[in-house]
C-alpha cells in the first residue's frame, strides 16, 4: 500500500459512476496487484469511503481482478449503491458462498445488504451445482423476519433461484452475480444534483464574484475560495452552515437525531457520544443497537444517564440492552453492563441471573437439549422409543416442579397425538400438577387437544370404514352390469333362435304315394316338436326379460346406494379437513335455533350426580344447561346429536364427562343425566 501514489488515490476519490470514468480508472490501476488492491479496499471500508470503495471494485471488475472473497463481503455494507459489488461476484467461485453467508448473519449490515448477500449465494449455489439447503435455511429464516414487502419479494424471488435449479432456462428472476459494469453504470457522468429529498440550505455566505473573499485573504472572490466553495455548495446540507460530510463526521454540530437515523454501520462506529447533542444519544443509542453496535451502544447510554435534563433518564434501556447482549452471548460486554448498574436494579432480576446462569454453565442445560433435540427432531432409536425424552422429563419434573412438568407432558402429548395410553397417562400427570399449583385439575388445554384428536381419529376411521363400503359396493356394481349384459346375450340369442324356429318353411312333398301316410305322421309329429319348442322359448325368453327388469332395477338401487355412500364420504373428508385445519372444537355440530328460550327441565338423575360431582364440575354442567335453554350458538361447538337416540344430544362439559339432554324445538328441554365419557354406549342402549 505504500507504493501507491497519492495522484492515484485522488484519481479513485475524484472518479464518478460512469463507463467513461471507471474504464479510466482501471487503465491507472491495471499494474496493481491483487495484494496492492486488497489492502487499500480495507482501508476505505474501515473509513467508512463508501464512494472510493465502490470506484475500486468497479475498476476491479473492468480490469477482471477476482479479489478474496472474505475483503468483497467486507465491501457489502459499505458501498456506496448496494449492486455496485456485483460485477465483481461474476468473478468469483463456489468458494465465496460461505463468506456470503456469514455476511447474511452480519448485525452492522442492513436488512437490504444481508437479502442482497443472500441472493448472490443462491445464484452461485446454482452455478456452481452445489447443496442449496444452507442458503435456503438463510433464506427461510428472512422470510420469517419482519420484512417490508418490497424485501420480501427479492427473498421470494431468491427462493425461486434455488427451486428453479432443474429448468434454468424458464427462469425469468435476472442474476445479479452475472451483471457487467454496463448493466448498473451509465456511458457518461451525470449531471451533479445538489441536496436530496430536502429543502437545501447554503453551507457558505452567498457572495458575488467580484466581491472581497470570506477569508479575508484580500482577494476577489473568483480568484480565492470560489472553486473550492463549489464543491461545498455541491454536498450542501438541509442545515445552514454545514455540509452533509460534516454532518456525518460531526452530527453534535446540529443536534437534531434526523441526522443519526440516516447513518449507516460504519459511520455510526466514528461517532463519539460525548460530543453528539443531547437529542441524538437515545437516537443514537437505538441505531447503534439495531447494527449490532452493542459497545457503542452501552456508550451511549453512560452518556445519556451523566446529562443534566428535563426528564429523568429511564435506566430501563440498560436493562433492555442487556437482554439483547445476554441472548447474543456477549458474556464479557454483559458483565459490564451488570458491574455499572448493579445486581438489584433489575425488573426481573430472576430472569436476569437465569440467563447468565445460562451463558456460565452451558453443561448444566446440555442434556436437556440433548433430550428436547432428540423429541423434536423425531430421530428416535430403540431406547428413545421406549423411553420417549419428553414423557421422561414429565415424569422427572412432576415431583418438584410442576409447572415445568405441565409444559412437558402438553409438548409430549402434541409431539406424538397417537400415543393414546400415553397420553391419558401424561394427562392425569398435568392433573395432578394443576392440583399442586392451587389449580382445578380438569380443563387443561391438553384435555381440549386430546378430545380433539379423539374426534378427528374417529372421523378418520369412520372415512376408511365408508370408503371401504364404497369399494364393495362398486364392485358389486360391476359384477351385476356384467351378469346383465351376459343376460341380454343369452336373450338376444334366444329370440335370434325363436325367429328362425317360427320362419322355417315345410318341405314340398314328394309325389310317393306310399309314403303319404308315413310322411303325414312324421310331419305331424315335427310340428308338435316346433310348436313345444317355441313354447318353451318363449317361456325362457320372457323369463330372461323378467330377470333383466330386476337386475337393472337392482343396478339402479346399486348406483343410487353408491352415490349416497359417495356423499358421506365426500361429507366425513370436509369434516376431517376442518378438523385438521380449524383444530380442537371447531367442528362440532352447528345447529340452527328457532323460537324462544325453553326452560329447562331437571331429572332426578340429573340432580343426584351434580350432587355427587366436584363443585366445579356441576357448575360447568349447570351452565351449559342454561346457556343450551338460552340458544346460544357457542354451546353447539361442544354438542353433538345421538343419531340412535332422536331429539337427544351430548354436550361435552369436560375431557371425561358428557351431559345428556333431550330437546323438542318450541316444546321441552329435559336435563337427563351426566354420565362419563366411556359409559356413553352403555348408557345409550340402556335408554334407547
């Protein structure tokens, strides 16, 4: 870097976004190695010279130099347009897809610049026909992020890059990795435009030309500071006096926080806190938190809580950098934050110290995940199988800590639905525990989900026992079209028979009059023959037309049978659907109510089992006796008629009981009973 001249580090100052320019610039630098260029793209990345960072990669490109890809990410953040590094990525091998990636998890980069890193490790893993998976877990886990939709969209189209890999030629997503220096840059420099999306204000006197110089150097103006006040005037401010450089070296010049909000990573790191205005330190403290800065960040908070002010500092931001230094496992950076404030100062000092406990004894929570891992990922072998982590853990918790014991037992029991003695097991487990807690035991969530899935087995089963009957009957249907149509053959030929039969014409007779006599009883006796033959065809053929009527009658109750079958199956797959979609409780039975509320009427039955009932047990049954007398809507999602029992219904008044009623529309509704969930078949053929 020290042979480098200073008139060629002011050539790569001084050039501009044009062809023209950057092809000057390369033919400077064409006797650079790549060793030379490296260290002085470092150098203005760590300046923060975004102009001069994207002019070198751009005369980079021209020339064809492929730079370590570990310096080109280090470039991303900095330069001046995000695509200006691009042309020199369609340099670049498979070996600049990690680096890519690792800039994807970089904090001081931008939302924009860790998509648009993402987007060109897609496009080489495309290239270069590698495994897409790593780039396509970056890619989900932006996806998931809170993201303008204009970001999201270029995570969608780099989603595509990596499904399109089969047919590249029907991709119409262009690739950035593949762009020429013609593709961002036009031929020649544009035109200067001075200020932005802001009123201008002037950073210098406004002077005529002849008139005496602000320096008071004595001349005129034209021959003194005018050129240099040009290029003032060129990256003129929306403040008074200043420029947009100065502003970004010394934004304390103005103390506005709009000038922080506008910074990026590397021009927040030059900031000093002590010399920003007294508006800018949360502003700056907050921008600084969003790139990652967490140092300069806590800096900034000192800064803050030493100012006099109006209002009294919130130390509530200590505590909430301190939960963003503690989740990315800044241990050391942690400590000083607890060292300045103090251990007693938290709101929740418990959370606090368990989140360092965490971070400084990693091995106590080791098996856990191990365990947790093990479940989760299903990768379960012989002794997983039988001895499954979660319900493990349940067991192991229940005793001393039952909340923990609860969240277990629900993550198990959702972790494997079809586990059924399991799950009643782990559910009597979370009763206990609820008991433990000063909870009621009945109505846990994980009482609604196993009714749940009791309900969607059940239709399950219910389809494949349909579906199967739908198969007989189609078969059957299929055997009698083919006995049918065995059967019109058989008449067909028959009637075929009976004609020829009836049209058969009598032979002449032969002038012998000795055989007359003989002829005439041989006749005779054929003529009997034909006569009984065709009788007895006709009887066969009107009994074949008589069989054909019913088996087409028969066919016709065969299809109507199907397409009825057909419509319950069609009706238990919506239902398993909605059961699937919609989940625990959705798909109950909706029933439309018409007049008034009916009063209820209670049976002695009823009244002895509430009495024998848990307090709040016969409360729930009360109540959903009255708000099934009131008709209101919401008790049909726990109800479901008795199809063996008319104008009867069960209501589901918890996980193990079911409440009985009889209800005629506009006429009586009878409280019956409240019976166990497993006795409700016994109870149905008792009472039918």
């Amino acid at each position: 870097m020290t042979d480098i001249s200073g008139e060629l580090l002011d050539s790569v100052h001084s050039a501009g976004a044009c062809l023209v320019d950057i092809r000057e610039l390369a033919g400077k630098l064409v006797y650079l190695s790549t060793g030379q260029i490296e260290p002085l793209l470092l150098r203005f990345a760590d300046d923060g010279e975004d102009r001069a960072v994207s002019r070198l990669l751009q005369a980079c490109a021209s020339n064809g130099v492929k730079l370590d890809p570990e310096v080109l990410c280090r470039c991303i953040g900095v330069c001046e347009e995000m695509l200006d590094s691009a042309p020199c990525f369609a340099l670049q091998d498979e070996s600049a897809i990690q680096p890519l990636l690792t800039a994807t998890a970089a904090e001081e980069l931008a939302v924009e610049r860790k998509i648009y890193a993402a987007r060109l490790a897609a496009e080489l893993t495309i290239r270069f026909d590698l495994d897409p998976q790593p780039v396509r877990k970056v890619l989900w886990k932006q996806e998931h992020g809170a993201l303008p939709s204009h970001y999201r969209v270029l995570v969608e189209q780099s989603l595509q890059i990596l499904e399109q890999a089969s047919n590249p030629e029907q991709s119409h997503i262009p690739s950035w990795s593949e762009f020429q220096l013609s593709d961002i840059l036009p031929k020649h420099r544009p035109r200067s435009v001075i200020g932005g999306d802001y009123t201008v204000r002037r950073p210098i006197p406004k002077l005529g030309r002849n008139d005496p110089c602000h320096c008071s150097s004595g001349k005129k103006y034209k021959k003194c500071c005018y050129l240099k006040d040009q290029e003032l005037l060129r990256d003129a401010s929306q403040y008074a006096g200043t420029t947009r450089s100065e502003l970004k070296s010394k934004p304390g010049l103005v103390n506005d926080p709009d000038v922080i909000y506008n910074m990026r990573a590397y021009e927040l790191k030059r900031l000093v806190p002590s010399e920003l205005g007294e508006n800018q330190l949360i502003t700056g403290y907050q921008c600084a938190l969003d790139y990652g800065l967490r140092e300069l960040a806590f800096d900034m908070l000192v800064e803050c809580e030493k100012r006099p002010s109006e209002q009294d500092f919130d130390r509530g931001h200590f505590e909430d950098l301190l939960d963003r230094v503690l989740e990315v496992g800044n241990l050391a950076l942690a400590r000083k934050i607890r060292d300045h404030c103090g251990e007693h100062t938290w709101y929740r000092p418990h959370a606090i110290q368990f989140r360092f406990d965490l971070l400084e004894n990693p091995e106590r929570f080791d098996p856990l995940e191990h365990d947790c891992r093990t479940s989760v990922s299903g990768i379960l072998d012989e002794e997983a199988e039988e001895d499954e982590p979660l319900i493990r853990l349940v067991y192991d918790c229940a005793p001393r800590y039952p909340a923990l014991a609860i969240v277990f037992a629900r993550a198990a029991i959702i972790s494997n639905p079809d586990r059924y003695l399991s799950n009643e097991m782990l559910l009597d487990i979370i009763r206990d525990a609820r008991v433990d807690l000063d909870l009621e035991p009945w109505n846990d969530p994980a009482e609604s989900l196993l009714d749940w899935i009791e309900d969607r087995t059940q239709l399950k089963e219910k389809a494949e026992a349909e579906n199967e009957e739908v198969k007989q009957l189609s078969s059957r249907l299929e055997t009698a079209r083919a006995a049918l149509t065995e059967k019109k053959q058989a008449l067909r030929e028959m009637e075929q028979t009976v004609k020829e039969l009836g049209s058969k014409p009598e032979k002449a007779h032969e002038p012998n009059l000795k055989d007359d006599a003989k002829r005439h009883g041989l006749e005779t006796a054929d003529h009997q023959n034909r006569e009984e033959t065709l009788q007895r065809l006709r009887v066969q053929v009107a009994g074949l037309k008589a069989e054909i009527g019913e088996q087409q009658e028969q066919r016709g109750q065969l299809r109507k049978m199907l397409e009825e079958e057909r419509k319950k199956l069609s009706a238990l797959s919506m239902q398993s659907a909605l059961a699937e979609q919609t989940g625990p409780d959705e798909d109950a039975v909706i029933v439309e109510f018409s007049g008034k509320p009916t009063l209820p009427e209670y049976t002695d039955a009823f009244r002895k089992i509430c009495a024998s009932l848990p307090p709040t047990l016969a409360a729930k049954a009360i109540l959903a006796a009255g708000r099934f007398a009131a008709h209101e809507n919401a008790i049909w999602r726990q109800t479901k008629p008795i199809k063996r029992l008319p104008e009867h219904y069960r209501i589901r008044i918890s996980l193990d009981y079911r409440m009985i009623v009889r209800w005629q529309p506009g006429k009586s509704l009878r409280i019956l009973d409240v019976i166990p969930r497993q006795d409700l078949e016994s109870w149905i053929k008792r009472h039918g």
